[in-house]
C-alpha cells in the first residue's frame, strides 16, 4: 500500500477556482450578531400571496411528482407568451423554451453545451459571481472585459473588439447589471449585436433583473434582427417576484443549443422543483400587477440612496436597473475589501466590496436597496457618519 | 370628484401608510421637488381626499380595556331619504366608529368602539334599537385582531434572508 502514490483525492480544477469574494465577507459578517446590513442581492418582499398560495394548491392537489425534464407545458407556453408581449421574440415553447433550477443553472449549462476546451468566453466585469467559474468548469477560457465607470459600466463595441480573438465563442450580457445596476439601451445593443455578428459570437444574456428598470424598459439583445440565432436569454423569477428561494429560472434560444442544454440538465437535475413551476405558472398568469407595485418601491428606495450618497458626497451615476447603487470611495486610498471591512467593524453596517464582482470592482461598494426605507436610513446615516470621519482624520 | 395626477397617486399611497413622513423625504422618493410635494398635500388637502391623518394603535398591547363590535342594522327606508338620514342618526354618536351602507342580508354595518361589553349593549338597547326606523340588530364582538388596515397586529415582520448574498 504504501508504496502506491497517494491519490490526488480533488478535482485540480475544481481546487484551482478561487472560492467567490462575497464568501469571505460572509464569514467575517456572520460573527457580528448584530450588524444592519445593505448586502443582500434578493428582494425583501416576500412572494406575492397568491403565488405562494398556487404553490400550496399544486401540493394539496398531489402534484408531486416529476414534471417533464425540460418543465411544465404551460409554464413554458406563458413563458413564451411572455417573451412575445414583452419582447415581441416568438420562441416554441417546446423546443426553444426550458425550465431550470434558478437562472444560474441555465448559466451553467450554455458554458457546459456549447464550450470545447480553449474556447474563450468574454466576460464584462464587474459581473455576477458565477460566470468566471462557470466559463473555467467548462475548460473555456474567460476573457475579463473591464467596464467603466466613465460609460456608467456599459459595454461599448470598441471595449468588446479590443478582446476578439479567433478563439472567441460567447459573450456574457450581464444586463441590467448586478453590482453597478447599470443598463444597455437598444443603441448600446445595437452597436454590441453589429460586433457579435460580424465575429459570429453567441451571446449569453442573463436577463434576470430585466422588470427592474426605471425610467425605460428593457430591451433584449434576441430581439434585435440576426440576434434571435444566437442568443441564449437567461431569466427566472427570483427577482422579479421575489422569488429567491423557489430556485426557478428559464432558458430561451435556439432549439439547436437548447436541446443540448436540456440533454446535461435531464441527467444533472432531471426536472425544476414541481411546486415551483405551478406557482411560476400563476406569478405569468397574474403577478403582473406586484411587480409594478414591487419596481415602484425600488424606484423609489433607488432616488433615495442616490440622494443620500451624493449628500455625503461619494459619487455614484445613476443606475437605472436591478436594486443596486455602486458608489466610489477611491478617495479614502483604501481598497474597497478595506473600507468594507472597517465601516462593518467600526459602525457595524454590512456593504459588499465591489472586488467580488471582479478586479474592475475596486474602489467601488455594492449597495443593495433591497431593504425597508427605515432600514435604508438607518445604514445610510452609519455611512455617512464613517464616511465623515474618515474625512476628518484626513485633515 | 378629484381627478388625480400621477404625484398625487404616489403620494397618497405613500402617506396611506405612512403619515408621518416628511415632504422632503417625499420629494426625494418621488424625484421632484418639495414644493411639488406641499401644492399636492394642501389640494388634496382642501378637496377632502385626504380627510385625516390618524394613528393606528393595537390597544389589546396595553391595559387599556377597549370592547369593538360590529352591529349589522336593519332599517326601514325612509321615502324620499333613503337611508342617509337613519345613518346621520347613527353616526352621530361619538362612540360610533364608523357606518357604512351594505348590500345583502342587511342594511348598515356600525362599528363601535366602548369601554366593556356592557357599556356596548347599553348603546344597542338603549339608543340603536329604540330608534324608529330600526328593525333589527345582530351585535358581533371582535374578539381579536389580526390585521387591520392592511397592517398584520399578531406579529412582527422579520427579515429572514442572509446578511449577504451575491
């Protein structure tokens, strides 16, 4: 025995993927009992009643088995009813529309379906958590596209050729935009779709904070002409009807790819919870209302952190999506990891550094409005206080 | 009738639940101006849509002893009345919270507010019944309240998430 060479028990790749930027923090907050918090990347709201309720109805009714791998018929089906009056895209709810376990699923499975070694993935950051890893576990190769904060953290067409090679595959759209709620207008889409056709790049659009917008609505990249092809939308309900926890999210796109995607998810996962996809059904049905009301009071939360951080003077442009403000703290020459740690030690608030977004994300805060006004308040007047010392102790 | 701009609409649904906060605040909510806020209050204001702005108190977290019923009332239409008169009778009583006109198995729904069932009964006996018009009455005493102008009294909401979450 002991002359065997001793088994690298771990995958080396799994070992080689650095563990999200957002865990650390979680350590160190989850010792503080009593900390306010402006970190949660989920809606304070719970699930509507009546979806909820839907959910409990499919119980009682014993629908407890396994629905099809790719979902319920007319889940799909309202999805692409959904598609169709929102974005006017016509999908077939059988072969191009398929339920997943929460949106990133879904992420997780295009990069699986369609990456062979080497292939590269373009990646804006300051981006969700999962798609770097996602790219890696799939042997594809991230190509990092730092956004700035002079674009408001769009992606510009010029921003996205300097990083084409031959090996270019995909290109992430993480919009509207977790952490910086930054959006692309159709212009902004426009000039991007130009370039992705022209180097035949596959988009992935992960279009999860798409009812949160204010001011505008969103438009997807697969509605644009010659996009529909190569376009994989990603959405769920987790965000817009505060859905989190019932781990629903969808993939819409071309059947070629969908099929491949649906072939890993059928072994991996076999089928999204049942009781979810009933009370996703009515959330389609009749949830259209709450989500207005839902948009409405983040709208307003939004105004009101904007108008609080600029009082304190910390810059931040306007976002204009999702439930997130992204205010710069560069002037206090620390890093964000820093400025996050102290303001939770010193006046016990938890704020996300904008560094577990990507490198692009320093010298930036992730501040979530997904909170009660007197929440918001509360943790706003902390900062400002830190903030003020800090300036003090500068001279 | 009061046609409502867009701001009066967020306004009122605004300060429906919540009273107490300021017009500064409302304007920066709202992304206008304060004076925006104040032309909006004082109109609705004067136009008695707004027509008050009160507390709510869960009464049974005190020692206070408060006794609410609910009488339904059944009239007699008067000619040429109906029964706005009956009601203006009613309302009148300061003990009376409030009374709205019903459709179905009766006429009028009372809300009254007394100190003990018995200061309660009195009222019905003595006053409601003995009124001209009034037919019938059935009396129903709350025995607790669970929610209550849209406001849950049995228990705290708490936030349930993570302290962080990506």
């Amino acid at each position: 025995m002991s002359e065997n060479k001793k088994k690298q028990v771990l995958s080396e790749k799994c070992l080689g993927i650095q563990p999200s930027g957002i865990r650390k923090f979680f350590d160190i907050v989850s010792e503080m009992k009593d900390a306010i918090s402006l970190g949660v990347g989920e809606p304070d709201f719970d699930t509507p009643w009546h979806i909820r309720d839907e959910g409990i109805y499919s119980l009682e009714k014993g629908r407890t088995f396994y629905t099809s791998n790719s979902g319920l018929k007319e889940l799909r089906e309202e999805i692409a009813r959904y598609m169709k009056r929102t974005q006017g895209i016509d999908y077939d709810p059988i072969r191009e529309v398929f339920i997943t376990v929460g949106g990133s699923e879904a992420i997780d499975l295009m990069f699986r379906a369609m990456i062979n070694e080497g292939d590269e993935v373009l990646l804006p950051q300051p981006s969700y958590v999962s798609y770097l890893p996602c790219t890696v576990l799939a042997d594809g190769v991230p190509v990092v596209i730092d956004l700035k904060e002079e674009k408001e953290f769009r992606l510009t067409a010029a921003e996205l050729e300097e990083k084409i090679t031959d090996r270019s595959k995909i290109l992430v759209l993480p919009f509207p935009n977790n952490p910086t709620g930054s959006i692309m207008t159709r212009e902004d889409l426009e000039e991007i779709a130009r370039v992705c056709i022209e180097h035949d790049l596959y988009v992935l659009s992960d279009e999860i904070y798409g009812e949160l917008t204010y001011g505008s609505t969103h438009v997807s990249i697969a509605s644009l002409p010659g996009m529909r092809e190569r376009t994989i939308v990603v959405n769920g309900f987790s965000k817009a009807y505060a859905m989190t926890g019932w781990r629903l999210g969808y993939a819409c796109g071309p059947e070629e790819i969908i099929a491949q995607m649906v072939k890993i998810h059928q072994f991996a996962i076999m089928c999204a919870p049942t009781t979810s996809q009933y009370a996703a059904v009515e959330a389609l049905r009749n949830g259209d209302e709450d989500v207005a009301m839902m948009r409405e009071a983040y709208n307003q939360r939004r105004r009101f952190v904007v108008f609080k951080l600029r009082e304190m003077g910390l810059p931040c442009f306007e976002p204009r999506g999702a439930f997130y403000v992204f205010p710069c703290i560069r002037e206090f020459g620390m890093t964000s990891e820093e400025f996050a740690t102290r303001l939770l030690k010193e006046e016990k608030v938890a704020i996300v550094p904008g560094t577990a977004f990507g490198d692009s994300g320093e010298g930036f805060l992730r501040i979530s409005y997904a909170y009660s006004l007197d929440n918001l308040r509360k943790a706003l007047g902390r900062l400002s206080r830190f903030v003020d010392r800090l300036r003090e102790a500068e001279g | 009738m009061t046609t409502l701009t867009t701001l009066d609409e967020h306004v009122l649904a605004i300060i429906e639940k919540n009273s107490r906060i300021n017009t500064k605040e409302l304007a920066i909510l709202l992304g206008t101006e304060e004076k925006e806020i104040r032309d909006s209050l004082v109109r609705l204001e004067e136009n008695g849509v707004i027509c008050g702005y009160h507390t709510m108190v869960d009464w049974d977290k005190t020692g206070v002893e408060k006794v609410t019923a609910l009488i339904e009332v059944r009239v007699t239409p008067q000619r040429g009345k109906g029964f706005d008169e009956i009601a203006e009778r009613i309302y009148k009583y300061p003990e009376v919270n409030s009374v709205y006109l019903i459709s179905g198995g009766y006429d009028l729904l009372v809300s009254l507010e007394g100190k003990s069932l018995k200061q309660v009964s009195s009222f019905v006996t003595n006053k409601l019944s003995t009124l001209d018009t009034v037919i019938g009455t059935t009396t129903h005493f709350i025995l607790k309240k669970y929610k209550d102008h849209g406001t849950i009294m049995t228990r705290k909401h708490e936030d349930q998430r993570e302290m962080i979450t990506p």
